[in-house]
C-alpha cells in the first residue's frame, strides 16, 4: 500500500486588516489550499485574520484554531498542541493548510507557536512561510510619514510586561514603536512627558482598517482608552 504523501503547511502573513494588502503569492496560496486556518475569534466574533482573508475565500473547508489569550503557560502549550494535532490530521492526509496569520508570520506570530508545536509533535512536517505587513509598517503609511530615515536605529517592542524595557528601548533607539500598548498606556505617557517626547509620538488603532483611528501629538492625550490593536510611534528628535 502507497501512503499519501504528506501536506504541506503554509503561514500567510496577510498583513494589519485591509484585504487588499495581501500579496499575490498569499493569495494565490489561500486560494489554492483545500484548507484554510486561522486563529478562531472571541465570543463567537470572527477574528482579524478571519476578517482578512473571507473576500478571497471560495470554496475552502474553513479551521478556526482556538489560540486563547491568556498568560498561563500550561494553557498555551495545551491549546498549541491541540491546533498542531488538528492542522497534522490534514496533512498526513495529503491536505494542504493554509494558516492565514494576522501581520507576517515571523513577527510575534501565532504562527510561530505552531509551527514549532507540530515541528516537535511531527518532525516530517512540512512547513513554508510567506512574509506579510507589518502594523508598524501600516502605522506609518497612516500617518503619512516614514517609519526609518538613513541610519535611524528602530526598536518594535511587544506588549510591554516592564516599563523599563521602554526606557532602555529609548536609550539606544531613534523610533521606538510599542505594540499592544493599550494597557500600559498611562504609564508609557508619563514616560513620554518626563522626557519631552509627547509631541513626537503618535497612537494609531487597528491601522489600515475601517475602523482605524490616529491620534498625534499626545500631549492632548493623558488617558486614552484603546482597544487592544493599538499601537504607540514614538519618533525622538
């Protein structure tokens, strides 16, 4: 008996939200795989990528993976296992998957996670990743403005666990862009005003979607409240 040869899993960065800013090769993946992923919403809700990616879809069997958004790390490793064992029962049957991951899928990427879940789990697998935008690359096309000049020194930071992560950030780096900012927002704006860098800095919410919102110069702006897709450009002058 011949076995099936194996699928292949592809991560699809398809970028901050707006459809349109998938590329060619993601979106002739998605449409060429029996099967498409991507991390399941809350509530019911469909999530960002989900979102992203529906205009394109057709006639694709749909895999929301349930990725919970919590910090317990036995949680997390249990729910990376789970979505591995489903994505692997697809491809040890010669499916192809494609994960639709929101952003690019090596930039604090859920498709990290599992891809290294089902690497560990099935070490046959086969794996191929296709680059995607960027939120702070969005960002700055919002804000009409570029992200770098020449030799500027860059720091993207994840949601922040320690504000001194900030501040050693701004010790060496010319643009520092927080991701996920929203619940240390207050604290990140006394920062800001202790060193004279409110005018500089810019908010941007859920960039390059319908419902995207910009807030510059944020001295006007002591106590914002953003959701969770929110990030915080700080330019030092």
């Amino acid at each position: 008996m011949v076995e099936s040869p194996l699928g292949i899993l592809y991560g699809i960065g398809v970028g901050p939200g707006d459809p349109e800013l998938l590329s060619i090769k993601g979106l002739r993946c998605l449409q060429q795989c029996p099967i498409v992923a991507y991390p399941a919403g809350i509530n019911g809700q469909p999530g960002i990528a989900e979102q992203i990616v529906t205009p394109w879809l057709t006639s694709q069997r749909r895999l929301p993976l349930v990725f919970p958004y919590v910090q317990d790390t036995v949680t997390l490793q249990e729910a990376w296992q789970q979505a591995a064992l489903t994505v692997w029962d697809a491809l040890s049957q010669g499916h192809d998957v494609a994960f639709a991951c929101e952003g690019d899928v090596s930039v604090y990427s859920t498709f990290t996670y599992l891809a290294e879940t089902l690497l560990f789990l099935s070490p046959q697998a086969m794996i191929k990743r296709i680059p995607g935008i960027s939120s702070p690359m969005a960002a700055a096309a919002a804000l009409g403005m570029p992200l770098t000049y020449q030799r500027d020194r860059l720091a993207i930071l994840p949601a922040l666990q320690r504000l001194a992560d900030l501040t050693d950030a701004l010790a060496w780096a010319d643009v520092v862009v927080l991701l996920k900012v929203s619940r240390v927002y207050s604290a990140v704006w006394q920062i800001l005003q202790e060193r004279n860098l409110l005018q500089t800095s810019c908010v941007v919410v859920r960039a390059s979607t319908p419902q995207q919102q910009i807030y510059r110069n944020l001295e006007q702006y002591p106590t914002l409240k953003l959701p969770y897709f929110s990030l915080l450009m700080i330019t030092q002058p």
